[in-house]
C-alpha cells in the first residue's frame, strides 16, 4: 500500500505542477501584456513592470492551484485507465475507498500548500508589488474617490481605550509607498454626531502604539452651548412652534501646532487592508479588518464572504480531486485522454465561475456569508459522491 500510495502521489503531483506551471505562464504572460503601455512612463521601466507580474505569482498559484489539481489528477487517472493500470490495482484487491483515501492525503499536501500561499505570501507580496508599482512611476496610493481614501474610527477617553465618546472620520488624500499620509483631514463628531472639531494635517508619520504624529496642524474646535428657550415659548409651542427646546451656539477656535500625536485605532495595516483586494488578504486581516467596520457600524458583506472563501478555497482542492477519480473508472472506449482533460477544464471553470458568482450573491443578497462560500465546494462534493455512485454501479 506504501508503495502505491507513492505511486500516486508522484504521478498526481507531477501533473499537477506541469498544469500548475500552464496556468502560471499564461496568466503571467496575460499581467505582463497589460502593464506594457505603462512601460516608458515616469521612471516604470520594463524590469519593473517583469518584478511586478512576478510579485503577483504566489495570489495566482493559490486562484488557480484548485484547478490545476483537478486537471492533473483527471489526466493521471486517465493515464491510468488507458494503459489498465487502474483495473489490474482493482483487480488486487484497491476499492474504491482506498483510492479515495490515497487522493486524500495527497490533497491534504496540496491544501497545505494553498494555506502557505494564501495566508502567508500573497498577503505580502501583493503589496510589496503594488508599492514596487507605484515607487517606479514616481506616484502614491490613490483611493477610489477624488478626495481620497476614506475610514472612520471611535474616538475614546483614554487613547483607544475606554468608554466611546465621539465618531472620527478620517480622510487621506495620498499614501506614499513608505506609508507615510499626505494631506490628512480628520472631522471628530460626539456621540449625537454634532461636529466637536476639525483637523488639517499636511502629513502624518505612525509611531506605534496606536499614535501617529501630525506635522503643520490646524485644528478649529467648535464649542456648542445650549441657551435657555427664549420667554413666551409656551405661547409659541402651544401655537405650534418648536422653540422650547432652545438653541445652540457655537464658540469656535482655532490653533496651529508644528505637530501633535493621535490616538486612533487606524493603523498603518487597517488602511493597507482597506485598499487591497479582500482576494489577496490574509483569512486574519480580514478578520481583523471586519471587526473594525463592525465596530464603526460599516458594511462588512464583502469581507465576511471573503473571509470564509479564505477558509474554503483551499478545501475545494478534496472535493475537485474527488471529482477526479471517476475517470478511472472510464475506460478508453469511454473517451480519450484528451477528451477527459478538455471535461476537466470545462468542470474547473464551472467550479470557478460558480465559485464567483455565489461570492457576488452573497454582497448583494441576504444568504449568510458561510453558505455562499460552502456552496460551490458542497455541490461539486455532492456531484463527485453521484459520479463515483454511477461508475460503481455501472
């Protein structure tokens, strides 16, 4: 049994990395096409442009490994089927349930691969690529909007700790590669969001801690007080008006500072995760990242489904594997080796598209974000078990 379970696990492996090594150079020949009319501008230069796409090597291995594991195991088990390997292994006495325990621990290899890729170099590389991207050209981080990137954080008592007394809204209008914020706006409300202050910076530098310090600050505080209802408001509220309630005033200053530290909850790792694609973080930044915007009462859909994706994706590898041993069972009568591998790309980019379209319907929908990412994986198990079920019977 050792002694073929090594055999599989060289044949299926190797055909994995030769499809793997496929996909890789295609994609990559794809990225590289696209960042050409970029070459030549600035100081973006041809060699930046080739560090760039390979930076983003590791986030496609972990996209694209499901599939390359289908498709390599698909093709050995053909092989197999061709040349009566797989008969003369039945007919010594293999079942079913070994072949599918021998794929599984071959699996769990892949699966752990997926993990390293996913959880441990992409979440840095996909960075370090983007900001290789950008020092090149000369530019910064830019948001989606015109006025900047845009996050919101609590403001408490005692730094970030303590009881809530305030809402901060923090706009930057640039983010340098070094992570260094260029014109930063922050708008501080209290809890019944009246507008207690506003601060203008021309950069901020993090400092640990939770603290960033400020340099050329202008802060204007604005200072409401509640005056007592003017007389005859009874008169004027029994005829309808609104006026016993009173009416603020405002007291406003404004100071300048050569710098000054901020206690937020903003770090330096929360707006990187906010610019990114939820697809190249860590299953722990966007943990990290949905507590936060849970904690300020923001939209989360997003991160949740890719959160649980993160947990998924690398499982599909089982399931698709376990769709790969039916073709054993077909013998070349059934199809050729090329018929099954063309079958197997059709099924991967099923599992991919179905994988992306749930992922969509989970954002716009109200399905909870643990079924729209165990969907896809569920119902190709489902499909797998039905398939091994028919060529078992037939």
């Amino acid at each position: 049994m050792t002694i073929l379970q090594r055999y599989f696990a060289v044949s299926i492996l190797q055909a994995v990395a030769f499809v793997l090594l496929a996909f890789l150079g295609l994609i990559s020949f794809m990225d590289l096409t696209g960042e050409l009319p970029s070459v030549g501008k600035g100081g973006y230069e041809f060699q930046h442009a080739l560090l760039y796409v390979l930076l983003l090597v590791p986030g496609n291995v972990y996209q694209v490994l499901p599939v390359a594991a289908l498709i390599g195991t698909i093709y050995t088990m053909a092989q197999f089927a061709s040349s009566s390997e797989f008969t003369i292994m039945r007919a010594s006495s293999m079942s079913t349930r070994m072949a599918a325990t021998m794929l599984f621990k071959i699996g769990l290899v892949l699966v752990g691969v997926a993990f390293v890729f996913g959880e441990l170099i992409t979440p840095r590389t996909a960075p370090l690529a983007e900001r290789v991207r950008l020092a090149a050209k000369g530019s910064t981080l830019s948001a989606e909007f015109r006025s900047g990137m845009w996050t919101k954080d609590s403001i408490h008592t005692d730094g970030v700790k303590g009881p809530v007394i305030g809402t901060r809204f923090f706009n930057v209008r640039q983010i340098r590669p070094d992570g260094q914020l260029v014109d930063v706006r922050l708008y501080e409300f209290d809890t019944n969001m009246h507008m207690r202050a506003l601060i203008t910076a021309a950069s901020g530098t993090y400092r640990g801690n939770n603290t960033w310090r400020l340099t050329d600050v202008s802060q204007t505080v604005f200072t409401n007080s509640r005056t007592p209802p003017a007389p005859g408001a009874a008169a004027q509220q029994a005829q309808g008006i609104q006026a016993g309630f009173g009416q603020e005033t405002a007291a406003v200053g404004t100071r300048k500072l050569a710098s000054m530290d901020l206690a937020s909850e903003i770090t330096p790792k929360i707006l990187s995760v906010s610019r990114s694609d939820p697809e190249r973080m860590s299953a722990n930044e966007l943990a990290v990242y949905t507590r936060h915007l849970a904690e300020n009462r923001q939209e989360t859909d997003r991160f949740k489904v890719a959160f649980w994706k993160k947990l998924f994706d690398p499982v599909s590898i089982l399931v698709l594997m376990a769709l790969a041993l039916p073709f054993a069972y077909l013998h070349t009568r059934s199809g050729g080796v090329s018929l099954k591998i063309f079958v197997g790309i059709m099924i991967g980019v099923s599992f991919l598209l179905l994988n992306a379209l749930f992922s969509h319907l989970g954002v716009l929908t109200a399905l909870p974000a643990f079924f729209t990412a165990a969907a896809p994986s569920m119902l190709f198990l489902l499909l797998a078990l039905g398939a091994l079920w028919w060529v078992e019977r037939h």
